[in-house]
C-alpha cells in the first residue's frame, strides 16, 4: 500500500486524463472568507502573519487546482508585504486567481481584506505564488492555457510576464553569483 495514500484519496486526486482546453482566468476564482479567533493570535494580540501567509497558500492552491483539474504544489512566493495589521474578531477574505501559465506552473495572484464588523473593508496584503501541477508521481505535467477575457485580466497576465522574467532573471544572477561570476562576465 502507499504510505501516501490516504483512504483512496492519491486515486482520486490524479485524473486518468487531463483537459488541456484553454479556459479563462474565472474559472480558476476562489474566495475564502474566516473569522479570525484567539487560536489565529500573537502573544502581541495580533492575527500571526503565518496564518494569513497560510490562507494565502491554501486559497493560492485552490485556484491552481481548478485551472490545472489537478493537484498542485506551491514552488514559489513573491514579496508579501503587509498593509495593516489583523486582529481576534475581523473577519478576513482571500481572493485568488490564475494571472498566467507556464508549461507545467501557474502564477496566482493573491488578495487578502480585512472587514472589521460594521465597518469599511482593507487591503490587508497581496501575493503572487507560482503553482507547478502534479501527475501521479509526484512529476510536473503540462497545465492548459489560460485565455484572459477583460482587460483587467490581460493587464494581469501582462504583469505576470514581467514578474516571471524578473524570476529567472533572479535565479540566473544567484545562479552566477554561487558559481564565483560577476556581473559584467
């Protein structure tokens, strides 16, 4: 038996075949909403940025896995700055959606808001992960096109672009950096 396999889920998770069909970025939307409790709390009294990062996260995963009809892993996070801060009793909402795919990954972009009951929404944070999707074996497999359909959705995907060509940029740099290269070499 697979010691990863949990009651038939690994069975379940991993469709036979996948639909490489383009779709659109609404099909991959997902909003999470909580109340944030006492157990979400800093000994300071504040909502511990490692649960908004996981919230993140889980919703991060939730839109990939919608686009992609399959499992999904989180390879990476771009800055995550944090606006405001989060308290016991504020209720918060996390939005995501597929900005642009890769070969075999995804980036998702990320909105977390905080509503204090009765009052105005914030803008608590916002975060760009890259999801890469998984076949049964745990290798990554080709992820379908993702067809923006408003402009808002093409001025994502455009952003997108850039975020990724700053990510390889990055790693070749770190990448020369190890190796003892400089720069002008």
């Amino acid at each position: 038996m697979d010691p990863y396999d949990l009651i038939g889920l690994r069975r379940r998770a991993f469709p036979a075949v996948r639909d490489l069909s383009p779709r659109p970025p609404s099909v991959s939307r997902t909003v999470i909403v909580i109340p944030m409790e006492i157990s979400h709390a800093s000994i300071a009294g504040f909502v511990h940025g490692g649960t908004i990062m996981r919230l993140v996260d889980t919703a991060g995963g939730i839109a990939a896995g919608r686009h992609c009809g399959g499992p999904t892993v989180t390879a990476s996070m771009d800055e995550m700055s944090f606006l405001a801060s989060v308290h016991i009793g504020d209720l918060v909402t996390v939005r995501a959606q597929v900005n642009d795919t890769g070969r075999t990954s995804m980036e998702v972009g990320v909105r977390v808001d905080v509503e204090i009951p009765g009052t105005d929404t914030v803008h608590v944070s916002t975060a760009h992960l890259v999801f890469v999707a998984l076949d049964e074996n745990r290798r990554p497999v080709p992820v379908p096109p993702l067809v923006p359909e408003t402009d808002e959705e093409r001025r994502r995907q455009a952003e997108a672009r850039i975020r990724r060509e700053q990510r390889l940029l990055r790693k070749e740099a770190l990448r020369r950096a190890r190796a003892g290269e400089t720069a002008g070499s």
